[in-house]
C-alpha cells in the first residue's frame, strides 16, 4: 500500500456495514462523530486519559480518540448506539438510571461501553469494578453509584 | 484534525514495514496510544505512518523455559496468558499496574517499550526541551523537577522512562529481537536504551526502520514463586509511576542464590540496581540485609531541587517489595 492522506475503509458499527473515506490523520471518534453524525460518544480530553469515547472494537473496549481509524478498517466497532435506547434499555442503562450514576451524563456513554466491556472480565468484588474502571473519569464524581450500578448487573 | 497531517500506509510484511520506514520521518504505528497522544500534543510530527499492527508478530509463545511475546502482542493478552501469569508473574504484575483496561487492549509490547518519556517539557511543544528539539534547552533542570530521574541524567536531559512492563523485562534479563536492513539481530533489553549524554533525542539504539519483533525472556521460572512489583503513584490507578520496583529471588535453603531489582520512573532507562542485587546475593532476607539494601538503592542518587522526595521514595519501595517477598518466605 502507497503512503496515502486519504484512506477508504470498512466498518461494522452496531452490526451495519459502512463504507467510507478517511483522512490518513481521523481518529476512530472523528470518524464516528464528524463524518458518521453519531454523536453519542463522547469527546473528552483527546488523549486518552478521560474515557468518554470508550467504543468496543472486536468486542474489547478500547479508546477511540487513540484509535486511527485508517488502522481500524475492517473493524466490528460498538457504540453506546448500538446496545439499548430509550425504549428498550440495556440492563446496565437501566441500573445507571436507578443508581443515579450520572450527573452531566457526558461521561455516561464511555461509563457504560467501559462497563460492558469490563463485566465479560468477571470483577469478582467491587475493587475489581473501581479498578476495573479506572480509565473512565468523572467530574461530577458519581463514583460510588457507578460503582454501584455495575455491581448490581454483575451479581455483587 | 489535531496536529501537522500525515500519511499512512499499512505494511505488507516486515521487509515492507523495514523498507517503507528507512526513511526519516517516517514511523511505526502499533497500538497507537502512545504515538497519537505525541502527535496531537505537537511533541513528534511525523511526514508518513506506517501501520504494522496486522503483522503476525503478536504471539506468545513458552518453549523450552523461554518465554517469547511478539512485539504486536496486546499487553491484555499478555497479562492474560497462562504461561506468563504461572511462569513470569512480575510481567502481568507489571502490565496490570500500567495504564487502563482500554489501553492495555490498544497498546503492544514493542510499543510499550518505546513509548516516550512523560516529562512535561517533552510533551509541551511551546516548552524548551532538548529531547524533542535539540539545542533548545532543558527545562525541567531549572523548573518543575519532581518527574525529573535520579540517575543516569546529563546536563542537556533529565527525563526518565515511562514504562512499568521494560523495568520487569530488564529485571528478568529479557532480549530484543529486531529486524532491520542488516536482517534479525538479539541483545539485552538493557542495551536498547541509550543514556542521554550529548544526544538525548537518541533514545534507543534502534537504526532508522529497524522494527522490534519480539522479546525473549529467558528461563526465569526460578522467581515465580518469590517475584513482585511495587508501583508508587499519584493516584491509586490509572497514572505513571512516581516511583517503581521490580525484585525477583530465588531462595534456596533460606539464602538468596539469585536477586535481580529494578526501579521505574528514577532514570532515562529501566535502571537495574546491580550493587543491591550484589548485596542480596548470599544473604538472608531479614530486616538489616533489607535496611542495607535500601541504602545501597540509593548511593548514587543525584536530586534536583524538587525531586529529593524520590530518594527516601525509592529507598522505602525498595525495603517494602523486599518486606512483601520476606513475608512470603
């Protein structure tokens, strides 16, 4: 392949085949946000320290303000999109919502993928869940009921 | 868009990525958590990127006493694998302390290895630093120096390395294979990591795209069972090492016949604390043999004015992940 500025490339977001042309630079959340219009991850710090735009790719979480989305072509990619809404929420939705995990809820998204992701890890206490969690921050400081929604789903 | 543009371009194999590499400004992409964050912080500003992340070189293998991790190996995996968790516990030690479960599922091995020193000046683009841009000065000497290494540094450059999982490794003795335009060479991790001196942005003894392409960690099964890392941070989780220490024994009859230490986040380089490994080494592990050693940790320690805290830091994790394994025995 022949260094190139733009790059075409596939993805399956939410079990939907896209096609579309990326700038060699795009991270993985630019292309979901800007060129998709799917804004429900979020941009937090840009550098990987936040987790507001945890996405699962592969099945395994990871940050997608890290990701190139060029390096990304061929992906399964899940978003916050694909795993509930409002009419049927996502078991770990639902807990968030009766836990009152959020406050701005602009954390939430990367909240719940990261979640997901780490409740296939099995935490086996909630030490597990607060370090297992540790990569998504939250100002507003829900912590204690994050901590607690996420227990809940696990069974602790 | 965050910084200066670039273009990309995805090897076909590793003479490809050694080819396409050769030339300046050209670098390797991997699991890019370290590399985008350099990019988007103006700290490196690359003309090309090449993507060698679906090289098949992310195995990890254990034959014959030696363990292999490929150097696209994911450190999830590798903190995962049976092999590395029976045989090396300090390297999933090591790995576990280090970042987040997103970016452990991001970052490889070799990337880990060359990740960039955290140093404030380093990643500022407006701030003097002689690393990123040589000549202009260090400023972490004159002003914020609590990052600042203890050992190894040279007037021009003072900034110490990042990595949690290159202290177990150079602890265990591990080697680097690489592959270049010369074809593979091996040698000790230690010697990947150049001492700052006159050039400290020369940070490794890598040629212009040479590509590593595993590590070889050597039959060191012996410390299994009496092995730990001991990461002192800012925060409980999810942060760099202020300070850090890998100690491995192997204890026979009550007395260490092997000891190898090692301390993070105090050099330019993962820094093997040779003359206390010498100390262990016959002894038994009691209080005044660990007193002994912490001192020994530190004789060579020089401080700047606002990081004299990491001497006493590093003394104290020294004597304490030598209590934890005491205890054990």
């Amino acid at each position: 392949m022949a260094p190139s500025s733009s790059v075409p490339i596939s993805l399956t977001i939410n079990g939907q085949v896209l096609e579309s042309s990326v700038s060699a630079c795009d991270t993985l959340l630019d292309v979901l946000r800007d060129t998709l219009g799917m804004t429900g991850t979020k941009k937090g710090c840009d550098m990987g320290a936040c987790g507001a735009c945890t996405v699962l790719l592969g099945g395994r979480r990871i940050k997608s303000c890290l990701a190139l989305a060029a390096s990304c072509d061929g992906s399964s990619i899940t978003t916050i999109e694909g795993i509930g809404g409002a009419d049927k929420l996502h078991p770990l939705q639902a807990a968030f919502i009766r836990h009152d995990a959020l406050q701005c809820g602009y954390c939430t998204p990367g909240q719940i993928m990261s979640a997901l992701a780490l409740l296939e890890e099995r935490p086996a206490n909630l030490e597990a869940i607060r370090e297992g969690m540790s990569g998504n921050l939250c100002r507003c400081g829900a912590y204690p009921n994050i901590v607690a929604a996420i227990a809940e789903v696990a069974g602790l | 868009m965050s910084g200066h543009s670039f273009q990309y371009s995805r090897a076909a194999n590793a003479d490809d990525a050694r080819n396409q590499a050769s030339k300046p400004g050209v670098t390797f992409l991997a699991g890019g958590t370290d590399l985008l964050q350099l990019w988007k912080s103006g700290a490196l500003a690359p003309a090309a990127i090449v993507d060698i992340s679906r090289l098949p070189l992310d195995d990890v293998e254990f034959s014959d006493g030696e363990l292999s991790l490929g150097a696209l190996a994911r450190l999830s995996d590798v903190a995962a694998h049976r092999d590395v968790t029976r045989y090396h516990p300090l390297i999933a030690e090591a790995i576990l302390a280090s970042a987040s479960g997103q970016i452990r599922n991001m970052a490889t091995v070799g990337g880990n290895l060359l990740q960039r020193t955290r140093c404030p000046y380093f990643r500022n683009e407006q701030l003097a630093c002689n690393k990123r841009n040589p000549g202009s000065g260090c400023g972490a000497q004159s002003g914020e120096s609590r990052q600042a290494a203890l050992f190894g540094t040279s007037p021009l450059c003072v900034a110490t390395h990042a990595s949690d999982l290159a202290v177990a490794l150079v602890a265990l003795g591990a080697e680097v294979e690489v592959f270049g335009s010369e074809g593979a060479r091996r040698f000790s991790l230690r010697d990947l990591y150049r001492l700052p001196g006159e050039t400290p942005e020369h940070e490794t003894n890598l040629m212009q795209g040479e590509l590593i392409a595993a590590v070889h960690v050597p039959n060191a099964a012996r410390f299994a069972a009496c092995s730990t890392y001991l990461k002192i941070r800012d925060r409980a989780s999810f942060d760099f090492a202020v300070v850090s220490v890998a100690a491995a024994l192997q204890i026979e009859n009550g007395k260490i016949v092997e000891a190898r230490l090692a301390a993070g986040g105090v050099a330019p380089l993962p820094w093997r604390l040779d003359r206390a490994e010498a100390a262990l080494t016959g002894s038994v592990l009691d209080g005044p043999t660990i007193a002994a050693v912490g001192d020994l940790a530190v004789e060579h320690a020089r401080p700047l004015a606002d990081n004299r805290f990491k001497v006493a830091l590093l003394r104290n994790a020294v004597m304490r992940a030598l209590q934890g394994l005491e205890s054990r025995t």
